[in-house]
C-alpha cells in the first residue's frame, strides 16, 4: 500500500505533467530504453510571507519525516531556498524556495500584495497548500510587469502552488552514462535545454552536474482572458560522491541560480 507521501507525490506528479507536456514525453523516451526512473528531487516555489513561506509548503514532508538540510541563498534573484529530505532513499528531497518581498520596491510588492490579498484562510484548504495551484488570478499586465522585476514572481502569479520541477537522478540510469549523453539524447529528440551558463550547471568538482529542458508554454487562465506562458521543466542531476564516499546529497546555489531561469519567458521562441 502507497505511504500518503507516496500519493502526495504522484498526486504532484499528475498536476505537473498537465503544465509540462514534455515531462511525459521524457519518461516514456527513457521508460521505452528499459530505464526505471529515479527521482532526485521536487522543487517549489512560493513567496516569503508567513502563510505561504518555506515553513508551511514543508509541512506534510515534515508530517511524513522529512528533515531540513541545508539552506541556498540567491542574491541578484532574491530568493532563499531549504533543502529536506527523508531517510528513506526510495523518497526525492524536497526544495523549497521562496522570494524576499522586502527587498522589492513598493510598485513590485503592491502588485504581489493584491495576490496575497486574496487568499484563503490556509487552514481551511481541503489539500496541502503545496498542491493548490493558484490561490489568486491576476491580470495579464500584471504578469508582464512582474516579469520585469521578477521572471520568479510572474511565474508565481501564473501558476501558484504546484511542483515547479521534478529532477531525473541521471546516477539510476543505466543505458547512459552521462549528463552529456542524456542531453544528447534529449537534443536528438526534439527537447530544447535551457544553454543559461552552459546547458550543464555545475561539475564534479562541486559534486553535481545539472541540466533541464525550456519551460513548456502552457495556456493560462488570467483574470481578463488566456494567454501563452512558460510553465514547468523537467530537470536532470548526476551525484559524485564526497571524499567520504557518501553521495553528496546537496544543491549549488551556483548552478540552481541559472536552473530558476527555465522558466524565463527569454528562453522562449
Ligand atoms: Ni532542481
């Protein structure tokens, strides 16, 4: 019998393969190889506010014995981010970021306060907060004014609380030996890699190796009407052991700085 974090999980999974079409192709390209996919890692988003932040999106993995680990910091975007993750490897960690509205000038927090102006009480959610999609509906123009200050936020207002990426543990594959195979693969057959920095974040020496295909454009529902606009990503991260021989279980701020721009409507064309 599945764990409720299990179903949680593929309840996420379910919602992000409607925003991220690409994510299902993937999987049967590497499932028809023979793979079995592992998963390394699911991310989300959110805004710094005590009724949505890190804390409350963490609490059914913390319910279901997930631990924080370590902590990312991201200046120029403005982001902090926490890790989890459960003593049970079959189970991804856990990434949780989220955006410090009080280092954004007025104009910018006013847009996000209209937005925060309408949500629910959180307690009164019938499913975990993680799993709520969009809690508000903004204007179109909001959408773009955001994405100037904040392609993170814009992307917030689009789609809420869902996961913004599952991550393939390139480690558990075992037709490709690489991230520079799978990438070639991915290229060959048609996906787009976000080339932001490289199109592979990090190295050995770091310990991990990330890369992730461009946002899927998926339409949303705005306020006034439905618009085109990048939706999720499908990542891949190889592991390289530490000095100690344990796996290092991590991230790079370094690397996931250029990750959070998959979903730049730059990327798009
Ligand atoms: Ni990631």
């Amino acid at each position: 019998m599945a764990r409720p974090i299990e179903l949680l999980i593929d309840q996420l999974w379910d919602t992000y393969r409607t925003i991220n079409p690409q994510a299902d192709q993937i999987h049967k390209l590497l499932t028809d190889r023979g793979e079995t996919i592992v998963n390394d890692h699911i991310a989300f988003r959110t805004f710094q506010d005590p009724r949505i932040g890190i804390d409350q999106l963490a609490i059914p993995f913390l319910e279901a014995g997930y631990q924080a680990a370590d902590e990312y910091h991201f200046e120029a975007k403005k982001l902090y981010a926490r890790h989890f993750q459960h003593e049970d490897p079959a189970l991804p960690k856990v990434f949780i970021s989220e955006l410090l509205l009080d280092q954004f000038p007025t104009d910018f927090r006013d847009l996000i306060q209209g937005m925060l102006d309408q949500l629910p009480k959180i307690e009164t959610l019938s499913e975990p907060l993680c799993t709520a999609g969009p809690l508000w509906q903004v204007p179109h123009a909001d959408y773009l004014a955001l994405s100037k200050q904040s392609e993170y936020a814009a992307w917030m207002a689009a789609h809420g609380f869902c996961a913004n990426h599952f991550t393939v543990l390139v480690n558990a594959l075992t037709t490709l030996d690489s991230l520079e195979d799978l990438n070639g693969l991915l290229v060959k057959e048609g996906f787009a890699l976000n080339e932001e920095g490289g199109a592979i974040k990090g190295s050995p020496d770091v310990f991990l190796e990330q890369s992730s295909t461009i946002a899927s454009v998926v339409d949303v529902a705005f306020r006034d009407g439905v618009h085109p606009v990048p939706g999720c990503y499908y990542e891949f991260a190889r592991r390289y052991p530490l000095p100690s021989g344990a796996l290092f279980e991590g991230f790079v701020a370094k690397s996931a700085d250029k990750i959070f721009e998959s979903t730049d409507q730059k990327l798009q064309n």
